[in-house]
C-alpha cells in the first residue's frame, strides 16, 4: 500500500455500524468533541487511542485510557494493526480492511497541465437564473386541454421532462421560504402545474403518531375549503413501508375496494409518495386528480419521491431553527431572570452595608463623644460625690481633642467611600505624647475600660524612647485608639485578668508602637483577611472598617502595620513609622527586613 492511499477502518456494530473511516496520517477515537471518531461511551476515555500511519504499516496506540485498548480480544498498549484485525474500543469495535475489499471513495487527480487539448474547449456558465413560469417543456406530461397538433409538434419533446429546472425551483423555494406554512404551500402550487393535478396536500405525523392535516392546494383555488378525505389504506402502505404508489383507476384497483374513504371521494388518479429524513417518516404528500384515469406516470412519482425528501429535509431543518430559536428565547428570559435577580441583590447588599455602615459610624461617633457626654452627665447632675481626678479628666485638651478625633474620622470616611485616601497633614511630633493622649482618652470610656472591679482593663505604659516623627498626630492617634479598642474588645468575655501594654521604642531607623493584650488572641482562619475592608469578627456590632482604615492611614505614613501571637498569651499589633523624613521613600523597603509579617 503506497503513502497516498488511506487504510480503512470499518465500524461493526454500535453507532458507527456500517461506516468507513480513513487514516491517512492519525485517527483520533475518544469521547471529547475533539476526536475525529467520536464514541458516546461511558466505558471510552475522552482521548482513548490515535491510530497512526507509520511508513507501510497502521498502529493502534492507547492514550492511558481507563479501560485500555485491545486488538483481536487482547489488550495492548500499542501494536500493528493488520487486514481482519479487530480493534475493541469501549463498546465498539473497528475492523481494518484489506485493500482488495475498500471501496473505490476517492478521486485521483492527475496533473496533466504538460499536455494540451487539440480541439477548443468550450466553457458553458451555468447562472442560476429565477424561471419566469412553468413552460409546457417541464412537464411530466401533457396539459390537460393540450391541443393535438402542439401535442403532436416536433418542437414539443415527449417524455423528456427538464428535472433539473423543476427540481432546481423547488429546492429554491424551500431554501428562501422561512416559513415552514408558506414553503408547503409554495412548493405544492409548484408541483399542482407541473404534474397538472387537481389537489395537492401535505399530511404530518403529530406527537400522538398520527396524521395531521398540514397544507392543501387546489389547481384552481388558493385554498381548499372542502372536507379533506385521505385513504388509510393508501396512508398506511406508503409510511409503514416507505414506499411511493401510483394509482390511476381507483375504483378498478383491487388493492383499495376496502377502502371506503376512496369509494366515497372522487378521486380517479393518485400519486402519493412518503415525506422522510433519514429512514424516519415524518408524513406524506399526495397529488390527485377527480376527472381523469391515467393521469399520472412513472416520471411524476419519480419526481413526487424525491420532492418528499427534500420537503423532509427542509421540515426538519425548520423544527431544529424553531427549537434554536425557542431555546435561545428561554436562555435570554433566564439570563433576564438572573439579572433582575442580581440587581435585587447587589440592591439588598448595598442597603444592608449602608445599614451596618450608618450603625458602626454612629457607634463610632458615640466613642469619640464619650468624654464630651460623661462631662455633661457629671455636670447636669451636680454629684457632689465626683472626685477631683475624675473632674481631671474632662479637661478642656481631652474635649477639644475628642471634637477633633470626631471630625478626622468623618473625613476618613468620607474619603474612604470614594475609594481614596485623605492626605495626613504633617507635622513634627514626639510619639510617645501622642500615644499617652490616645491612652488617655480611652480610659474615660468606662463601659469599655472600667478601672474597677471584675471586668477592670489594666492599661500601661513602657516609654522607653522619645522619637520625634513626621505625621499627622490626629490620624495616628485614631489608629492608637483603634488598636486600644480592639484589644479591649477582643479581652470583654475572658475570666483572667485583663491587661494591655503599650511600648513605644526604636528599632535601626523605624518608631515603634506596640499594643499587646493578653486575649485570646486572633484565630487562624481569619489571620489572613484581617486587614480586609468589610471584614468584621464583631458581628453586627462592626462594619470592619477599622483596621482597613488604620492600615491606609499608617502606609500614607510610609510605615506598616503588623500583628502577631504574643507568648505564652495574646496578640501585639506593632506600628512602625520611619523616624528621619529623608529616608521614607525607603521605609517600605527597610520595613521587610526589620518588621514581622502576620503569617510569620
């Protein structure tokens, strides 16, 4: 076998039964799309086994497929495959034919571009030009009325009907017609003059597998507005056994003179022929004619045969655009459904933010008032039993700094739903004054950090330098109060002894502020997505701003905030802040080396 003609593969029995595949180069066999042979096998793997030409030989090869490969019963992992081997595949099986037994599928071609041709050659276009009417040439036979001399005239060829314009206008019409109802009536108008019948109509299997009305035409009417009768006998002969019939005597035919529903028409001549695509009958269609016997010939069921066929085809390509088009409606209402859906629940979650927002804000806000209304309360009351310390506390500095630490939040906020950061004002500061007000301040909230009792918060203090840094003392104090807070409330349900330590010292070219609690520290499964926005472990109590917030505010400081396990218990949260402003561009970079990662 020379390398231009293919080995060929005949399918024996599943869904390939019958069928011929070529390898000329590779044969993919799987159940992917992708695969030239496609198995529909829950035994096949997608990419199962390639058949491959090598030089003068076929060989099967397995793709490690899960159930293997196995030529002539064995199984193998590759092997030649000779003329009669059988190859087994899941389910279906693959024989290799000879060359004596392949069929003669392909064309040859032959350069013959060296010779020439002695004689001219004559080169005829054939433009598919629309028929104006149907000429009496294109008949199967005579006109009814045809006069003896046209019949007779040598002009007027007999028995030698133009098939290919018929057929060529009719396969038009049912390729332009987009509508099944109008196809059938066209293309019956057509075949009612060319085979010059009365009545031409078209029946339907329905869902229920019998035969429904689908169209009828009349020679001499647009629409037929009689009773229409269709002989069962005739019905059932021409679908059971997929056959076309001829009859021009209906009465003198033995085969009907049971067939009451003849008897009781006036049909004389019929021509009935199945409507099929593929071997299934989808109906049939009829032509007749009420006023002459032999009316019709061989040639017209010829031509009645293959126009059921091509109406079959068309029928079934209409259903499968109705059934396209149905689906596709019904994607487009569901991805409507999903939208409308979406919208209402991006809707929900908006309002359900605003909602937990709106809360946190103003859970906030009271925090940062709580000095402004412990002072009112103390002074509307006129408890004479207030002690001097605590009238310390309100001091016209811890008001007024709580009246600023209420508008810097507002500010972030506002800047922080806009998606961006509200630029510190800067300035010189010594640190660890700035961690004593934050420290301060939290103290007066006593729901929070009560100073007696079961539930007393020991807050101190290790200052073990006094940096001087560059930054907006506001900002960081909030993110002091933040972390004061947290820790704080992370401790609020624990029976041990409550305490945070702050410690503020440097490390080579950093300020360092340290907040640790001995709380139950912060729990694996949500180490990672602390700093997230939106991301709370206070239920409905936090909007999980906070540290989002905190860690915007301390980068615009070119500084980094971290968290870690504190031994033997608790958590510290460590602020870094470079301290000489010449090197913050290089803060960032200094802080990798000399700072603690969270999932360190």
């Amino acid at each position: 076998m020379n390398q231009s003609t293919p080995y060929i593969l005949k399918g024996l029995n599943q869904d390939h039964e019958g069928r011929l595949f070529e390898v000329r180069e590779q044969l993919m066999v799987g159940r992917s799309r992708k695969c030239d042979v496609l198995l529909d096998d829950g035994l096949v793997s997608r990419a199962h086994a390639v058949f491959e030409r090598r030089e003068d030989a076929l060989w099967i090869k397995d793709l490690d497929s899960r159930n293997g490969t196995f030529l002539n019963h064995e199984r193998v992992t590759e092997a030649r495959v000779r003329p009669q081997d059988m190859v087994k595949i899941g389910r279906s099986e693959f024989l290799l034919l000879s060359p004596e037994e392949a069929p003669i599928t392909h064309l040859e071609v032959v350069d013959d571009s060296v010779r020439g041709f002695a004689e001219p050659v004559i080169k005829k276009t054939l433009a598919l030009k629309p028929v104006a009417h149907i000429t009496d040439s294109f008949l199967v036979h005579e006109r009814r009325g045809a006069s003896a001399e046209s019949s007779s005239s040598d002009d007027q060829p007999k028995g030698a009907p133009q098939w290919f314009e018929v057929l060529f206008q009719i396969n038009r019409e049912l390729q332009t017609q987009t509508d099944p109802k109008e196809m059938s009536v066209v293309v019956s108008d057509l075949l009612l003059r060319v085979l010059d019948g009365d009545r031409c109509l078209i029946a339907l299997f329905n869902a229920k597998n019998s035969l429904e009305l689908y169209s009828v035409r009349a020679a001499d009417q647009k629409s037929y507005p009689l009773a229409v009768k269709i002989s069962q006998t005739v019905a059932r002969q021409v679908t059971e056994e997929r056959c076309a019939l001829i009859v021009n005597d209906l009465k003198q035919d033995k085969r009907f003179e049971e067939s009451d529903s003849l008897l009781l028409s006036e049909i004389r001549s019929l021509l009935v022929a199945p409507i099929m695509i593929g071997n299934r009958v989808l109906g049939l269609i009829e032509v007749s004619r009420s006023d002459s016997i032999d009316a019709f010939n061989e040639a017209g069921l010829d031509l009645l045969s293959i126009v059921g066929s091509m109406i079959g085809a068309a029928l079934n390509h209409a259903e499968q655009l109705r059934t396209q088009q149905q689906y596709i409606e019904e994607l487009k209402a569901t991805h409507e459904q999903l939208r409308l859906a979406q919208q209402d629940l991006v809707r929900s979650q908006q309002l359900a933010v605003i909602g937990r927002m709106a809360s946190s804000i103003n859970h906030e806000i009271g925090n940062l008032l709580m000095p402004l209304l412990e002072y009112h309360a103390l002074k509307s009351t006129r408890d004479a039993s207030a002690s001097g310390e605590e009238l310390e506390m309100f001091s016209p500095e811890e008001l007024s700094y709580s009246c600023t630490q209420i508008k810097s939040l507002i500010e972030d906020i506002k800047y922080f739903s806009k998606g961006a950061d509200r630029q510190p004002e800067m300035m010189r500061c010594e640190l660890a004054e700035q961690v004593e007000k934050a420290v301060r301040f939290v103290k007066i909230d006593r729901e929070l950090f009560p100073q007696t009792g079961p539930r007393r918060v020991r807050l101190s203090m290790q200052i073990s330098a006094h940096p001087k840094v560059i930054m907006d003392p506001l900002q960081i104090g909030r993110v002091i109060i933040n972390l004061l807070r947290n820790a704080a409330q992370a401790m609020r349900s624990q029976s041990e002894p409550r305490e945070i330590l702050i410690r503020v010292h440097v490390q080579d070219v950093m300020a360092i502020i340290e907040v640790i609690d001995n709380g139950p520290g912060v729990p694996e499964d949500v180490r990672a997505r602390l700093f997230e926005p939106f991301f709370t472990t206070k239920g409905e109590q936090g909007l999980g701003l906070g540290l989002d917030i905190s860690r915007r505010i301390v980068q615009n400081h070119c500084g980094r905030i971290t968290f870690d396990r504190h031994e033997p218990r608790g958590t510290v949260f460590r602020i870094s802040l470079p301290l000489n402003p010449t090197i913050r561009e290089r803060s960032v970079d200094l802080l990798a080396l000399t700072s603690t990662r969270p999932d360190d």
